[in-house]
C-alpha cells in the first residue's frame, strides 16, 4: 500500500501540492504511488526559477529505468525554486518522495489559491484512484 498523507492535494497525474510557509507558495512532488510505478528514478528535468507553469500542462520529465514521463504541472502559477539536490540524487524522489523528493516551489496568485486547491484531490480521492483504498 502507497503513504498518502492526509495533509496534502493531489492530483490525477499523480503529484502532491502542500502550502509552504509563505501563504501563497506551495510545494509541489511526486506521490508515493508514482514513484512505485516509475521504478528507480535516473534523471529529471524541471522548469528554471521564474519559468510560468500551467495545470494541466507538461513542464518537465521525469526518467526512470522504466520510462521517461511527462511531469504534469497539477497549478498555476510562477515557479519560485526548484530542487536543485535532485540533480545530483534523483533517486531522493524513490527514497523520500514527501520530503526529500520534492522538486517545486511555486508561487501562485492569492486570489486563485483557495480555487486551485479545491480542484485537487484530498487523500481519500487519490487513494480511490490509486486503487488504495
């Protein structure tokens, strides 16, 4: 069985969303169950600090020795840092996927926040959809 916390968002292509410290930032990761599914994690390729991602819309990749897949952008919003660790350990996103394995601070506009977290999944949602429940 996949970790999925209760505390985050998720979505359909299999990310999590948490809110940073700074109210109008979240973090963005891979969930436990795509990790499972990629297998070992070689390689990733992520927008650059300021790049502007759109939900819904590819905005990097991630290389497994299973596959390449498309990183699915689950908000909207400014990307503010990236995981620049992930470079040299990719693998942290097997190891640690909700720590470790994150991979984006996006900054989002304060007025679409609430709306864009609402169009996310909570824990239960995603379980059913992982076929985790």
């Amino acid at each position: 069985m996949s970790d999925v916390p209760t505390d985050l968002r998720y979505s359909e292509d299999h990310l999590w969303v948490r809110r940073c410290d700074n109210a109008a930032a979240l973090r963005v990761g891979i969930t436990d169950f795509a990790q499972q599914a990629l297998g070992d994690v070689v390689d990733v390729t992520l927008p650059a600090p300021n790049d502007t991602i759109n939900a819904h819309e590819a905005c990097g990749e991630v290389e497994s020795t299973k596959s390449v897949s498309d990183l699915v952008a689950p908000i909207t919003g400014t990307i503010r840092i990236r995981n620049e660790a992930l470079d040299d350990t990719p693998d942290a996103i097997n190891s640690d996927p909700y720590g470790q394995g994150w991979m984006l601070e996006v900054d989002i506009d304060p007025s679409t926040l609430d709306q864009q977290l609402a169009a996310l999944m909570d824990a239960s949602s995603y379980r059913d959809l992982a076929g985790d429940s």
